[in-house]
C-alpha cells in the first residue's frame, strides 16, 4: 500500500461512468453493483462531472458543486459508502461556468461586483504588453505571445456587456457561445417610441436574421435603418452566453473557492480528486499558457496543501509527450498521474505482436517510481499524442491508421495533421470488435502497475455508437464512445461471454491479495511474441503468461506452494 497523508489508497479496479450512463442516474448504477454479477468487482467508482450542476461539455462547465438533482443525491452517495465502495470525482482548476453565481454577479454588478477579479479580465492581464485595437482588446506583443499555446484559433477573448454597456473581454480558453434571443412586438413598442406596425416590421427582420445565424450588426435593416441602434442595443442588453471562463488564480477568492470545493467534495465522501486542466490555470505574458514553469508546480502544490487538511488523494491529469516526461516529474513530485499510454502501447503490442514497448513502460513506472492510474478506453478517446518519444513515429502512423480503418475519428489540434491528439473510439472498435482481443487486452492491464479505471463502455464490449455522433453534430465526436444505456440493455449485455469474462478477471484483481501498491512485480525473459508478469506480496503470488500473437493467456495463482490455474483462454 502507498499512503498518501492519512489515507491509504487502495490499488482495486474503479468503475468509470457518467451519473446517467446505465440506467438513467446514480441510483439505478448503485442497484446495478448490488447484483450478483459485481460483487466484489469495484472497490472505487469515478463519476464524472456531470454529476454536479453543470451546463455544458457532458460536466466539465460546472456551474457550481451541488449535486445534479435528475442524476444524484446524497443518499446515494451515503449508499456507495456503506458499501464500501470509495468515489473519485473531477474539480475543474482552470475554469467555470459563465453561469456561475461569480460571473453572473460580474454581469449584473459591473466594476462594483465583489467577483469582478475573480475571471481574468484580458486588457488588465495584457496591459503594458500590447496595443489597444479599435474593437476594444489588448492585441498581445509579438514576442510575448508567439510561444502561447492556445486550446481554438484566434486569441481566447470572449466579449461581456458590463449593466453600464461597457464591453469587457475575458479569457476563455475552451467553449463558448453568444446567445441572441428573438423579440417582440410589444417589447419593442415599450423600449421605443414607435408605432406598432413598425415594431412588427421591425421584429420580422430581426428574428429573420437571427434564425439564419446573424448577429445584430450583421442584419441589414433596409428602409428602418434609422431604427438600428436602439434595436441592437435592446438586442445586445439581452444577450446570453454560454461558455467556460477561465479563473484568476491570483485573486484570493478563487483560493477560498479552491478549498470550499475540497471541502466539499471530502463532505461527499469523496477519496480521489481528478484535477482537470491544471496545466491552463498559471498564465503570465511571455509564457506558453500550457504547464508554465514554475507557476504550475506552485499551483499544484497549494492545491495540495489545502486537499491535505481533508485527508484527498490528487490526481493530476495531463496530456503531453512522453519525450516531455511530465508524468516524471509529476512523480517525482509526489503525485499520481494517469496512464495515458497504455491504451495504445497495448493495441500496439497485439497488433505487432511484440512486448517490447510494454516491457520498457514497465520498466519505467518501476524505476522510477511512477504511481498511476491505467485504462484501456475513457469518456474522451484513444490517447495518441502522449505515444512521441515512446513508440517510432512510423509506429503511431500505423495506429492511428488501424483505429481509424476500424471506425474511429481523429481529434486534431487546431486541424494540425501533425499534432494528433486523440482517436474517438470504443476500446472494443478499436480492436476490431475482437472478444479475445479485448479478454487479453483487460488481463494485461490488470497485471500492469496501477490502479486499474474501467470505462463502462469497454466492460460491456460497448461498439462505436455513430448516431450519437450525428445525432451531436459538429464537434460531437466523443459521442461515439459515450452511449447511455437502459438496465435492461446492460442486463442484456451481461449474458455475454466477453462481459462476464471480464468481470471475472477484475474480480480476481480485486481480491487477489498478489497485488498492491506495495506488491512486487518481476518481468520474464521470454520470446518477443510473449509477456509474462508475476506478482507477489503477503506470500501469495500471482502469474500472467499472454501470448501477444494468438491471444491466448493463462492466469495462476500461488499460495503455500499450492499453484492454481484461475484463467486460460486457449
């Protein structure tokens, strides 16, 4: 066991879902893992954000930490409790909702809001660092933004109407949307000294306009273009946006903020914290805006001062480049990191039939002391970009062409071909729909060091859900691996072959005293086609031999010199 503060984290399988994916919320998922088929199979549960009230991007727009009222309750968390079963939930560092109660009261208060430094207001941050434009933003110095990296085109500005008129731009580095709402007649006629026939002349051009996508000063007012202004200016007083606002860290109510939301979080019971975009939140003129040094290690290491005083394990999460060894020093930090790269270093190991890359990334989280939490699919896609420096870059080609032949998507940095960051894809797909595939795929991670995540998708064999992703349309290509499914389409699924296999070997992992943080693993010499891991801890060992070619295994387990097989698939 590795203890972390005063906790001592467990190394057993977690469940991974939203609140609503089997069965509609919480409450059908907790009778789901009362059935027979679970007991004993998940010792940790990750909820995803969607669980608290959240407006956008399936819950990582978090509007505030109460729990959603259609998909949880604090019985139910009470209930996962009592059954022992520990939760892991996200806090989102670097943003919120523009519908925060926060930004509302910027919206609503202007310069006198008690929040009004609690965002990142663009011209303050960049002032003395670039020139004012004529639409009311600092454009950043050359040099000083050249090296930024940013999540969309053009410069992270959304622009808010302060009560006064005012524009301000703040910093939003991920969604947004400008909402315009249609008008009325009679809200016309009361704004404006005109007559009604006009109002209603007035009002079919603007909401004709407005339905095809044009913004107030985009619309063409043809012969009542002296109208114009008080029109757009009703219009733009109206306006509503959604969208997720990046926070200032420098602003002391956004640390009071940080630990009410741990504080909260250790009140639902929860043991694990996924810190999600961390690496956006330290931002300062000049620096890249992604993991800025030091400012990023700072942050996390206040962060962690504060998750101390209640007992919470953090969990950084990060893509990057394995040739970058961010999780090495995230390690070497003291943190867990997640294993973004087993995904594809196992597809890769059954496709060219070789343990090489497994052996070396094996090799590396044990020398280095590396503690992480592992998967084989999740809610976002098939890591990609994390592979450079790990795999040959012909070899990361070669996957991606493999997933993608098999029916993923390519999610692409700012649509560079060169900067791939992830396929979207069940895990299932992306083996091709293969059973044994998919069997060996989860007997190699449960032998591989960390803490094993199960997607739920991928435990019941779940295939790429394309009319999810038409039914999203632009951008909803996570859909695809994101399927919300019915209790009785999971019961269905159960009777599979595939399905009950697997729950049996997490089961096994569960339970199975071999195991641990603090357990031992020794690495075979064996043919290239062929990986064979031992565990061992409290004089019970236990042997996975995988046949990386045909996909055969076989599990023992050893305990007082009795030697007992447990699994083989011929």
């Amino acid at each position: 066991m590795k203890e972390q503060g005063k906790v001592i984290l467990k190394s057993g399988p977690m469940l991974n879902s939203y609140p609503d994916s089997m069965g509609g919320n919480l409450g059908a998922i907790i009778k789901l893992l009362q059935t027979p088929e679970f007991e004993k199979v998940f010792q940790s549960f990750y909820i995803l954000p969607s669980i608290f009230n959240t407006d956008l991007d399936r819950g990582f727009s978090v509007i505030d930490y109460e729990l959603n009222d259609l998909y949880a309750t604090l019985e139910d968390l009470k209930e996962l409790k009592e059954m022992n079963i520990a939760l892991k939930f996200d806090f989102i560092l670097n943003h919120a909702s523009v519908l925060s109660n926060q930004f509302q009261d910027i919206l609503k208060n202007g310069e006198c809001s008690k929040y009004k430094d609690f965002f990142i207001n663009w011209n303050i941050f960049w002032d003395g660092y670039g020139e004012m434009t004529e639409d009311g933003y600092i454009q950043p110095q050359e040099e000083r933004i050249k090296n930024m990296f940013f999540r969309k085109p053009g410069l992270p500005i959304l622009d808010v109407r302060m009560p006064d008129g005012k524009e301000v731009p703040y910093w939003n580095t991920f969604y947004q949307e400008v909402k315009y709402n249609k008008i009325s007649t009679q809200e016309l006629m009361k704004s404006m000294d005109v007559q009604y026939g006009t109002a209603d002349r007035l009002v079919q051009i603007v909401n004709e306009a407005l339905s095809k996508g044009k913004k107030p000063v985009e619309i063409d007012f043809g012969r009542f273009e002296q109208y114009s202004k008080n029109v757009i200016e009703l219009m733009e007083s109206k306006r509503e946006y959604l969208g997720q606002m990046d926070l200032n860290i420098k602003s002391p109510l956004v640390w009071e903020f940080y630990e009410n939301t741990l504080k909260r979080l250790k009140e639902y019971g929860v043991e694990i914290v996924r810190l999600d975009a961390f690496a956006y939140a330290p931002k300062e003129p000049g620096e890249k805006n992604f993991l800025n040094e030091p400012g990023t290690w700072d942050l996390l290491d206040r962060v962690k001062t504060l998750a101390d005083q209640y007992d919470l394990t953090l969990l950084p999460e990060i893509h990057s480049k394995y040739e970058e060894k961010i999780h090495e020093k995230l390690a070497e930090k003291g943190y867990m990191t997640y294993d973004f790269f087993l995904p594809g270093l196992i597809i890769d190991a059954l496709e060219h039939n070789s343990n090489k890359y497994l052996i070396k990334w094996i090799n590396d989280l044990q020398e280095k002391g590396i503690m992480v939490v592992n998967m084989l699919g999740c809610h976002d896609g098939i890591p990609l970009l994390d592979l450079n420096g790990l795999l040959p870059d012909e070899e990361i080609d070669d996957l991606i062409k493999t997933v993608v032949n098999r029916g993923g998507y390519v999610k692409d940095l700012h649509g560079k071909k060169n900067m791939y960051y992830q396929v979207n894809s069940t895990y299932y797909s992306a083996l091709g729909e293969d059973d044994r595939k998919l069997l060996i795929a989860r007997a190699l991670q449960i032998f591989m060091p960390g803490k094993p995540q199960v997607w739920y998708l991928d435990l019941l064999a779940g295939k790429n859900d394309y009319d999810a992703v038409k039914r999203a349309g632009e951008g909803g290509h996570k859909e695809i691996n994101r399927t919300n499914l019915t209790l009785e389409k999971v019961q269905d699924e159960l009777k599979r072959e595939v399905v009950h296999q697997q729950l049996a070997l997490l089961k096994f992992r569960n339970v199975c005293p071999a195991f641990g943080f603090d357990a031992k693993l020794q690495v075979s010499k064996t043919a290239p086609h062929i990986l064979k891991l031992r565990w061992e801890n409290r004089g019970v060992s236990t042997t996975l031999e995988a046949n990386l070619e045909n996909c055969c295994f076989k599990i023992s387990v050893r305990d007082k010199e009795v030697v007992t097989k447990i699994f083989i698939q011929d």
